[in-house]
C-alpha cells in the first residue's frame, strides 16, 4: 500500500506531543540518513522577529519573475497545510509531501537508535522541505526561520545570504529575556564568509550582530532604507516608493502597503541587489517581481476588512501606524483573538486609543486565551466589547459600512482566511 496524504499527516499528529526542542543534533542526523538534500541547494536564510514572511514572499516573487525557479518555504500555514512548502509560489501537491515524509518514516528506525529520541514535527517538516526542492531542482530556495535561527531546524543548511529583518522581545520562553539574548539566537544562522544583510536594529542588538558577523568573517551590508523616498498611498492603493538602485533611479508601485513595509522593503531591495549578481539577472525583472508580492493576513484589505496577523508588540505598534496613516482620523470595529502566552494586555493597551469596539474571538487553537479573561479587562479600561465567540460568529457580526480589523495572531487570521476564501488556496503574488 502506498504512502498517502493522509499518512503524512498521522504521522505528524504523532509528532506534536513533544513540542518544540530546539537543538540541531538530530537535524544533522536526520538530513546525513536522507542523503544531506541540503547540499544540493542555493538558500536565502530570514531570520528576525518580524517581517520575516512578507520579506521572503517579496523575494520568492522577485526571484520567479526573474526566471529563477524558486522554492520558499514558510510557517505557519493559514489555510491549507500545503502552503508551507511552495515552487515558484504554487503550494506543491499532497503527493510531493507525502513522499517527503515517507522518506522521513523510512529513516526514524535509524536517528532513534542514533540519537535515542525522535524528531520533532518541525524538524520533520523542515526535512521534508528540504526533500521536496531537491527533487523539484529548485535553483533558489527562500528559507524562512521558525524561531530563532541558531538552534532552529532551519540552521542546518549553508545559504549564500543571511537576512537579519529585526530583533524585538518575542518566544522569550525559549529565546531569552532581553534584546541581547534573543539577539544572540537570531545571530546564529551567519556563517563563515557568508554576507549578511540587517534590517532596522537598536543599539543592542546591532552590536551583537556585528560581533558574531566579525568572528564569523562575514561582511554586514544595511538594508536599502536610505535609498527609498516614499511618495505615500498610490491612487491605484499601493505602496509608491522612489528607489535608488547603483544604476538608476526607479518608481515603484508595491502591493504590500502598510507603512511598515517600507523597511521589509529596503532590506528585500539590498539582498536583490546581491541575487542580480548571483545569478547574473536583471535587477529590474527581480524588483518587479518584489512589487508583486502578496503576503496574506498582512495588512490585507478587502474592501472595510483590514486582516493583519499582529501578534506581538512591535508589530501592533506598526499596525496601528499604518492604519492611522492611510486612514487618519479614523477609529476602528476590532475582531480580536490573542494566544494566552502572549502579552495581550499590552497589546489591547495600544489598540484601545484608536478602537470604537471590540468583538473577541477564542481561537482554533489549545493555546488560545479565552475571550471572558480580554472582556473583563477591556471593560475595566472603559472600552465597548460587542460580544464573544468563534471566528465564525465575529465574521457574521460584522458592520459592511464600518472599518474592522481582525488582529492579534496568525491562527484567528487564518480561520478568517478560510472562511472568506472558500478554502482556496491563497496566493502569494500577483504575477
């Protein structure tokens, strides 16, 4: 009997009881059984604490218009379980993960007896990533990390770049409780003489990162920020940006519009700069394609729905930015689901000046903070709750003629996703 989809994916549920470990032993392990289908690929490595996957789809999208064929791989999924893995932006088949993971089964025997434990279910999805843009003969592949970077599964592969986007207080559990411990874990996937390219960083952090780039014999180039001049919302409701490139100056019109983009941007624009040269093709093909880019639940605006996945300070923080930016003076409907080991508190904190009311949602999810624990402390701070549910219930509460923002984690916009999408895969760019 052949290994099928829904295999892969038993095989998996048995996987999640044993959380996250990070750690690369059984990783190195795991890929030396399977042949080391690292060996084989180009990666670009994203680590930071935001920005990552707007970052990587900006490039993937570049990269595919550019002729490349690309591989991007990413997490967490929002709708289908297949979105993790993509060529050229198209989620691969159930087939292709099925046989990934077979492969992976195939081997289990084998890392027990070398390691005495199993592997975990990202280590197994990381795997099979690696598996699936090898068999595809992926010329570029766009390797997001999952937490952190220097014990992450993700930090077995040797890239020809490194993206550092930025550094902020996020999974402090497992990463550490300051700026400079957390520094420290993201620093962790440069390499020897591999170029690394930082977004916007404090103090802190900036000096870790150069003191790890300088023993590893890696040159730091900053992200492009100084050479963008932004010219505001288009009519068209893009993103217009005026860029500097070495040879000219171009206009741009990208489709990723909050304000905080803009920096995702300056360090996407620097790292093509690179890829141009790598791959010997034209800059202007690749910063189209970045123009392109789609980054689902970011931001995304369907007509008075705005979907962000803000899920920790810093990121509400630019949400709120950009919503007071495009739509200035305004207040907003807000439809919020928070995990309980984030700091939601503080979140509501800064949503709450720019807030008509608040519709709170208990996500999908064993993690999720219950909605009766966010009402009681919104209602202390004088604010309006609407009511309390699931996703579905906020969905069908919705007011068509007034602005609402669904926030406060990955998983609440996937549900919304889903729901408005029919289950449709969703798209990644617009090429």
């Amino acid at each position: 009997m052949s290994f099928s989809f829904d295999d892969a994916q038993e095989y998996l549920d048995t996987l999640l009881v044993f959380g996250i470990k990070l750690g690369l032993k059984n990783m190195e392990v795991l890929c030396e059984l399977l042949g080391n289908p690292q060996d084989a690929l180009k990666f670009v490595h994203v680590a930071g604490t935001n920005g990552k996957g707007s970052s990587c789809s900006m490039l993937a999208a570049a990269c595919k218009n550019a002729g490349i064929k690309t591989g991007f791989y990413s997490s967490p999924f929002l709708c289908n379980f297949t979105e993790r893995w993509r060529v050229n932006g198209d989620e691969v088949l159930k087939e292709q993960v099925a046989s990934a993971i077979e492969k992976i089964v195939a081997v289990e025997e084998e890392l027990i007896k070398q390691t005495s434990v199993k592997p975990t279910y990202f280590e197994v999805l990381t795997a099979a990533a690696l598996l699936i843009f090898n068999e595809a003969k992926a010329d570029i592949v766009i390797w997001e990390t999952g937490m952190g970077g220097r014990l992450d599964a993700t930090n077995v592969v040797e890239p020809i770049l490194c993206l550092i986007t930025n550094i902020g207080m996020d999974h402090t559990q497992y990463l550490g409780d300051s700026l400079e411990k957390i520094a420290v874990e993201k620093a962790g996937i440069i390499k020897k003489g591999i170029p690394v390219i930082v977004g916007e960083l404090d103090d802190v952090a900036r000096k870790v990162i150069l003191e790890v780039a300088e023993s590893q014999g890696a040159a730091v180039s900053q992200s492009s920020m100084s050479r963008i001049i932004d010219l505001g919302i288009s009519e068209e409701s893009k993103r217009h940006l005026k860029y500097t490139s070495p040879q000219k100056s171009n206009e741009m019109l990208f489709s990723m519009v909050g304000k905080y983009q803009l920096k995702n941007i300056g360090l996407v624009l620097r790292a093509l700069e690179f890829i141009a040269g790598e791959f010997n093709v034209d800059f202007e093909a690749l910063a189209y394609g970045a123009t392109q880019a789609i980054w689902p639940g970011r931001f995304e605006v369907r007509e008075n729905l705005i979907l962000d996945g803000a899920h920790n300070e810093h990121a509400v923080q630019v949400l709120i930015e950009s919503l007071v930016e495009i739509y200035p003076e305004q207040k907003f409907n807000f439809i919020c689901g928070i995990l309980a080991d984030k700091e939601w508190q503080s979140l509501l904190d800064k949503i709450l000046p720019i807030a008509n009311n608040f519709y709170l949602v208990e996500i999908d999810n064993v993690r999720t903070s219950k909605p009766e624990f966010l009402e009681e402390y919104l209602l202390d701070k004088g604010a309006e709750v609407t009511g309390r549910g699931k996703a579905k219930d906020a969905l069908g509460s919705i007011d068509e003629n007034e602005k609402t923002v669904v926030v406060g984690s990955l998983y609440l916009i996937g549900e919304f996703l889903c729901m408005l999408n029919g289950g449709e895969a969703l798209k990644i760019d617009k090429l």
